[in-house]
C-alpha cells in the first residue's frame, strides 16, 4: 500500500494543476473567440440589411448543424479517458476551478 500511494498522488496532483491551468486557458480563450465571432455576424447581419451581400440563411443553418453533429465521435477517445481515472478525475476537477476562475 505504501509503494502505490506516492503515484496516486502525485497522479491526483499533476491532473489539477494540469487542469486548471488548461481550463483557465480554455475560459479565456472562449472567451475571445466568442466576442470575435459575434463581431463577424454583426458585420454579416449589417452588410445584408443594407444590401451588399445576400446570405443564404438555409445553407447556414446545415453548415452550423454539420458543425456541432460531432458527437458520435466522442467514443472513440473516452474510453482511454475513462481508463485512467484518477487522473482524468483531478484534470476535471482542476479544469472546473481553473475556468470558474479565468
């Protein structure tokens, strides 16, 4: 039991700073993607009021549902996520605080 406990830990330890740091990077960079993005479609919405461009709203709308269908691939990589679960676990809890705080 003394031998397994050091690896545990430093695991559980690695996993929260690890995620931390990446959730706080994640938050701030979401962030910033989000503010750009909404810049972009205000410029779109504008240019097609006032008649410059024409959006073809119905080609949109599949481009947007092709993009967020992506979760039927998430299997493929959780299961090696779900085998090491002790770190995985304090990644996640690392992740979660880090981008409470960013």
């Amino acid at each position: 039991m003394n031998e397994l406990l050091p690896p545990i830990i430093y695991q559980l330890g690695l996993g929260a700073l690890g995620g931390f740091i990446v959730g706080f990077a994640v938050k701030k960079a979401i962030k910033i993607l989000i503010s750009l993005a909404m810049i972009f479609f205000l410029i779109l919405i504008y240019l097609g009021f006032s008649g410059i461009i024409t959006i073809n709203f119905d080609k949109l709308m599949e481009a947007v549902k092709q993009a967020f269908g992506l979760g039927q691939e998430v299997s493929g990589w959780l299961i090696p996520i779900i085998s090491t679960l002790p770190l995985t676990g304090s990644f996640l809890v690392g992740f979660i605080l880090g981008f409470k705080v960013g």
